[in-house]
C-alpha cells in the first residue's frame, strides 16, 4: 500500500514537472517573442531617429537658402534695381519644391508612425492571448485615468455622505426641540386644566376638561345665532303681516279713535292702534274667506268699489 502511494505521488510530481516545463517553454518562446519585437522597434526607432536627422539636416539647408532669399528680399526691398525678377522666381520655386517635399515626408513619416503604433499595439493583444498564466493583479491595475476618475467619485460620494450626515443631525436637533416644546405645552396644559377645576369645582378629584368645555361653548354660540336667526326670521314676518293687516283695514277704522283731538305720538293713541292691530289679525281669517265668497257670489260690489277709491288714496 505504501509502495502504490509512492507511485501514485511521482507521478503526481512527473505530472507537475512536465507541466511546469511546458509552462518554462511557453515563457521562453513569449521572451523569444517579445525580445524580437523589441529589435524590431530598436530597429524602427533608429531608422526613424535618422529619418529624422535627414529631415533635420533639409530643415537646416532649406532654412539658410531662405535666410539668404531673405537677405536678399531685404536687399530687394532696399534697392529693388540691384535684383532681377529671374533671382526671385527661382527663389520662389525652390521654397515651394522644398515645403511640397516637407509635406509629403510629414504625412509619410505620420503614416509609418500609425502602422508602428497598430503594430505595437497587436503585438502586445497576442502576448496577452498567449500568456494565460499572467498576474491577476496586472490586469486588476487600472490607468491613471481612471483611477483619477475613481477618486473623484469617491470624493463626490463623501462629500455627499457629509451633507446627509449634516441634514440627519439638524432634523434629530429641530426633533429634540419639537419634543421639548410638545411637553411644555402638555404641562401648560395640565396646569390650566387643574386651575380651571380648581376655580369651577373647587374639586381636585374631578378634572375639567378644556376641550368639552371649548366644544360646548361652540355649540351653546350655534344655538344661540340660530335663536337669533330665527327672531329675525319672526320679526320680518311679523312687520310683512303688519303691511298686510295695514292695507286691507279700512281706513276709518285705522284712524278711528275716541278723541279725535289727542296727537297721534300719545300714549292713548298707540294703545288703542296696537289694540286694532290685534282685533284685525284676529279677524283675518274670517275676512279674508268671508271676501273670497263676497267675489265668488259676485255681491256688495258697492262696498269694494267705496274702498278701491280708498286704496288709490292712501297709494
């Protein structure tokens, strides 16, 4: 049994070993790789740096040439008769032939540096693609961009906890405060409640209670205009029955009186209209259907028309 666990762990460990040197040969061929990329780029940047030189060194020529055609432009412009028009065409052309030239190197030179960058950058995706047992923590890092990014969400988020933080500690202070006050106002109110029995009852075992009281005298005010209204309501039904009571009297009953000689601001004289005002309302009803069967009979028609004058008179 031992001997078979031997077994069994060497080859475990063989096992191990052979993947570890796949894994040895798999970076070798990646370093062989990445190695000749870099002699590539070497390659590139010194061809690039004498490109550069070259352009440099044009740079230089062209700049003196124009310096001298500068010279003599300002010479030109001193004495114009000393140089031919033959001298400056030239000049002219060569600085043209010379910027076209510069032009074309420049985009050439733009154009090799963007193959060099997607060269690069595809060199670089299949090293990832072929390098499957690379640090997690390298892929875990982050540009500095972002990170910059990251950090001032942080920064946000913090500054947004801050004010929360103020906001929650002022409503649990206006909170506090609120509490503070309801129990002033309920021990005012017990105070009252007990000064007000005190002073009704004289009983400290009952205790009145404020808002009955309130409710009560509520009530006991709406009763009190509804008296009020209905006073009203009698008193104007009272004086329309006096208008009423005033025309259909006759009028030498209305102003009959047994002293015809006491104004009619006396004492006496009121009495006895107040004692008509009553006899007539008392009488109404019998009147008024002893009038509405004279209209229906059609007789004393005399006595209606000796009172029409009467009424266009007192009108």
């Amino acid at each position: 049994m031992i001997d078979e666990r031997l077994f069994a762990e060497v080859d475990l460990l063989k096992n191990d070993l052979a993947v570890a040197c796949q894994k040895l040969e798999s970076k070798s061929q990646a370093v062989v790789i990445v190695h000749d990329a870099l002699r590539k780029c070497q390659e590139e940047r010194d061809g690039f740096k004498r490109m550069a030189e070259q352009v440099m060194n044009r740079y230089q020529l062209l700049r003196k040439t124009l310096g001298q055609g500068s010279q003599w432009g300002t010479m030109s412009i001193k004495g114009l008769s000393q140089l031919s028009n033959k001298q400056l065409a030239s000049l002219l052309v060569e600085s043209r032939e010379a910027n076209n030239a510069l032009q074309q190197e420049l985009t050439d030179m733009k154009s090799k540096l963007c193959d060099t960058m997607g060269d690069v950058r595809l060199l670089r995706e299949q090293l990832k693609a072929r390098s499957p047992d690379h640090n997690p923590a390298e892929h875990s890092r982050l540009t500095a961009i972002e990170k910059q990014h990251v950090v001032l969400y942080i920064e946000k988020l913090t500054e947004q906890i801050k004010e929360l933080q103020q906001e929650l500690a002022r409503c649990s202070d206006e909170k506090q405060e609120l509490i503070i006050e309801r129990d002033i106002y309920r021990n005012k109110c017990d105070r009252l409640n007990n000064e007000l029995n005190y002073i009704l009852n004289g009983d400290g075992r009952k205790i009145v209670d404020i808002d009955a009281l309130i409710m009560e005298k509520k009530s006991i005010k709406y009763r009190l205009d509804a008296v009020e209204e209905e006073k009203r309501l009698a008193m104007a039904t009272l004086s329309k029955y006096q208008r009423i009571i005033e025309r259909k009297m006759p009028k030498s009953s209305s102003v009959s009186s047994d002293c015809p000689f006491t104004p009619n601001d006396s004492p006496s004289h009121l009495t006895k209209v107040t004692s008509c005002e009553t006899d007539s309302l008392r009488r109404m009803p019998s009147t008024d259907s002893d009038h509405q069967s004279q209209h229906g009979q059609g007789t004393e028609q005399p006595t209606d028309s000796s009172v029409e004058p009467k009424r266009t008179g007192d009108n």
